[in-house]
C-alpha cells in the first residue's frame, strides 16, 4: 500500500478535491460512494466494502470500464466448471 501524501485546501462549501492519483489508486471513480469518518481527530475517507448482494454490480460499476453489456454469469461459471474438470 502507497502512503502518497498531498495537501488541499478546503473550499467555502467545505468540499475538497481528491486529486486524481489518490482516486485512481484507491478505485475511486465517478458515482462511487464512499463513507467518510472521524477516528482519534483524523478525517478518514473510503469506500465501503460492498453488499454480498450487489457485489457483482458493484465489481463492474467500478473496475468494469471495458465491460460492454450483459455479462451471462451463468454462462462464465459453466465455462469455468468446464475447463476446470473436463479438460485434463
């Protein structure tokens, strides 16, 4: 894990810029919510860790860039199963 440091200023509606490499190092991308806190007097920003439920959702919302349309699960999984036992 990177300890990048940087410092910004707080604007006057309280709001602060994550700069760009702290957001492509930590997966933070447009629309991706993230759960900010106070611990021992220090501000902590992060994303949450994903509902079992959604997590596939969640998966390609935020990595899934080159993902274009439907992605049978199913289909993947009995590939998988295939490959893995059939083919020896």
């Amino acid at each position: 894990m990177s300890m990048t440091k940087m410092t910004r200023t707080i604007g006057p509606k309280g709001q602060v810029v994550i700069p760009k490499e702290i957001r492509d190092e930590a997966g933070m991308t447009e629309g991706v919510e993230v759960t900010i806190e106070l611990r021992n007097g220090e501000v902590v920003l992060r994303r949450p860790a994903p509902s079992t439920k959604s997590y596939l959702e969640y998966f390609t919302s935020t990595y899934g860039e080159k993902v274009k349309g439907k992605v049978d699960i199913e289909k993947l999984i009995e590939e998988e199963h295939l490959a893995r036992h059939l083919v020896r």
